[in-house]
C-alpha cells in the first residue's frame, strides 16, 4: 500500500467516527439509541437494510463461487431481492403496525416471557459469534494488503504486515465507538455512507478490469465454457434458489436487525418501502460487485479462488484506490457489526435492564444502552480474536449458526400471521 492509500483508508475510518459522534446530537433518549425516534427516512432504512446483508464473507465466499462458475453466483445473490421483496408484500407493515418498541417485546407479548428469555440467549449468542467470525474474516483480509515498515509497534513481525490482533482492535473499535455514541441514527447514516463507497469502489474496479481483458467482448470470448449460465443442475439448481429465496424470506422477515429497520420509520407504508428499495437493490447490484472476481478468473484462471475478489482490485487500482477498496471492504463488515451490536443492546435495555430496574428514567435507559453497547462490543472484539486459536472450529460454530437460524426464526415469523402459533412451537423448533 502506498501513502494515499493510507490516508484513504485512514481518513475514512476517522470520517466514521466523527460521523457518529456528529450524529450523537440527535441521540436524546433511548428512542433515538435504538429506533432513530421513529423517524428515520424510508430510504436510509431501505440501504442499512441492504448493507446489513454485506460481511467480509461477500468478498470471500461469493467471490470464489462467482471466480468458480460465474453467473451462478449473481443469480443465488438475485434471491436476497426475491425474498426482500415478499418480506415487502406481506410482512414489513405487520411488523411496523405492532406498536413495538423491539422485536424481543413482540416475543414476550406473543409466547410469553421464558420464550423471550429463551430468544434473547440463543439469537444474542448465534449472532455475536457469527459477527465475530465476520470481523475475524475483515481483519484477516486486510493485513495481508497493510504492510508496515520494521519497528512499526503494530507490525506483525512474521508477516511484514499489520498484526491481526491489532488490525481486529483497531477496526472492532471504530464501529463500537460510533454505535455507542451515535445509536441507530449513526448505523443508518454510516450504512448510506458505506452503501456509496462500495459502489464507488467497484464502478472503478469493474471497467479497468474489462480493459485487461479486452472489454466486455474479450471477457465473453474468454471466459470458461458454461460461465453464464443462470444453474447448474448438479449443485445449484432451479430448487436451490427456490430455497435459497425461501430460506431468506425468513431471516429478512423475522431477524432482529431486519426487523428493526422496518421500526425506525414513521409508517407502515415506509417499512414497506424501505424493503421494497432493499429487495430491488439486490436484483440489478449483484452483477455489479460480483463482476471483479469473474473477469479475474480470465486473466489468472490459477489464482485461488478466496483471494479472486482483493487480487482483482489489487491488479487493476491506481495508486490511492486499493485504500479506497479497503474502505469499501470494511465497510461491509462494519454495517453487519454496528446493526447486532444496536439491535442487541436495545434488546438488553429493554427487555431486561428496564424490568429489572426499580425506576428508570429516559436518561438512565439512554446510559444503559451506551453501557450495554461497550460491553456487547468488547465482547464480540474478544471472540474475534480468540478465534485463530479455534482453528477448524470457527467453521464448526458457523455452520451451527446457519443450521439454527431458520428454526429460531420460523415461529416468529409466523405468528405475526396466525394466532395458532404459541409458545410451545417455539421450544419445539428452537431445540
């Protein structure tokens, strides 16, 4: 990296940062911690949403599948918009109708308090620890494009490049600070934020790379036989996206982060909106930001395939753009971070800090959720670094993550439906 691309990537971070502590007026109560008052545009609503689904994983795992079998990979993402866009029709509103103030009071008013209990554990330990492992994969991306001089304290001296512990402290603070300061109105206004810099990033990645291929004709010319294809029928099939679109209907209508977007506007109608702008989002950028590692499998078909996406920019960007991409690579890991860690501290406040207190006031709760904030932060900072000790573990918990999620969520969802729905579905399904 050279000493523009320093400054990109620095000035970016310290711009986050100075963004939620600006936005850190509007914070007066809790409210505007967790929900933005209510008030928050449709539009901003709609592309935290968007950027929510990002994580070091969308460079890693959907750039190798993209570098693999092309097409087939934007097609899985389109899926994300298929279901945003059902979750649109038929759910957002409900949520938003409800008069709550956070998806666990839903559960608590629907199956009863043990329910609650039970959904705050289990989604709080699920969801910290796959946030973990996607700040764990940020860091690890990173340092192997931050080289420092020798002496440099945070060099990592096996490698040259910047150590992960500190590349994981570094990067784990900046998003714990601006959400502790700034709350939901901060994780919105960064997610706009972050939303323009990917974009950005890849609208100048994509045409210099079609230019090392011979354009857009070279790179269809060249490309490996079945590359465009929408399916392939021995892996990814019509019915893995039928369930993959399925699969999805159910996090983006039940999850908490999910959900709270659908809370923070005004109206039924905004909820609506927002998710329809989500779900439209993500049926025309996939073929955007996954075409830098497909063009890459024409010009180094040998290249492995997980590091396709940051060789790709790496190849192609000017001097002071590759700290352009980085800040777009961050950025996606930061939204997901910033959204659990508010959603969750919201969570604890309400639904367990404010029962348990004698008497709160709109001050105590507003310093509560700050509180919770740091503490929740710590700790997800904690597990990412512990995480390289876990080895093959960490694909272990993942894995569990995945598996859990839909069982968790099914009962939610639907009971926002039918009344049939109690709290013994909940116990069947969650264990």
């Amino acid at each position: 990296m050279s000493i523009a691309d320093w400054t990109v990537l620095i000035a970016y971070l310290g711009g986050t940062v100075l963004l939620g502590i600006v936005l850190g007026r509007l914070v007066k109560d809790s409210s505007d911690m967790f929900s933005a008052g209510g008030s928050s545009p449709w539009w901003a609503s709609g592309l935290s949403a968007f950027m929510t689904m990002f994580s070091a994983n969308t460079f890693v795992v959907w750039g190798s599948i993209a570098f693999d079998v092309g097409m087939v990979a934007v097609m899985i993402n389109l899926m994300y918009g298929v279901a945003a866009l059902m979750v649109g029709m038929w759910v957002a509103g409900r949520w938003k109708g409800m008069g709550i103030e956070t998806p666990a009071e839903y559960v608590r008013l629907r199956f009863g308090t043990g329910a609650q209990h039970f959904y705050i554990l289990s989604m709080m330990v699920l969801r910290v620890v796959g946030t973990a492992a996607a700040l764990y994969a940020l860091a690890k991306i990173l340092v192997a494009l931050m080289p420092l001089d020798e002496g440099n304290i945070l060099r990592d001296p096996e490698t040259g490049n910047l150590s992960l512990r500190w590349a994981i402290l570094i990067f784990g603070t900046v998003v714990v600070v601006y959400t502790m300061i700034g709350g939901l109105w901060a994780v919105l206004m960064t997610d706009v934020l972050q939303f323009i810099i990917l974009n950005l990033a890849v609208l100048f990645v994509v045409p210099l790379a079609l230019h090392e291929v011979g354009g857009l004709s070279g790179f269809i010319e060249a490309a490996p036989e079945g590359f465009f294809d929408l399916v392939k029928e021995e892996k990814y099939s019509v019915f893995f996206l039928a369930g993959w679109a399925a699969i999805h209907f159910f996090m983006i209508g039940a999850e908490w982060a999910f959900v709270q977007r659908f809370l923070c506007v005004p109206t039924k109608k905004d909820a609506r909106k927002s998710t329809f702008l989500f779900g439209l989002l993500y049926l025309f950028s996939p073929l955007l930001w996954l075409l830098p590692p497909m063009i890459y499998r024409v010009s180094n078909p040998g290249a492995d395939a997980e590091q396709a996406y940051i060789l790709a920019c790496k190849s192609v960007l000017p001097v002071g753009m590759v700290g352009l991409m980085l800040a777009a690579m961050f950025s996606a890991t930061a939204s997901m971070v910033s959204s659990q860690l508010n959603v969750f501290s919201g969570v604890l406040t309400y639904d367990i800090y404010k029962p348990l207190a004698k008497a709160t006031s709109a001050k105590s709760l507003l310093r509560a959720g700050r509180v919770f904030t740091v503490l929740l932060g710590v700790l997800l900072i904690g597990l990412a670094l512990q995480i390289e000790k876990l080895g093959q573990v960490k694909d272990l918990i993942i894995s569990i993550t995945e598996l859990m999620v839909v069982p968790l969520l099914a009962p939610s969802l639907w009971g926002v439906f039918s009344r049939k729905i109690g709290g013994r579905a909940v116990w069947i399904t969650g264990l």
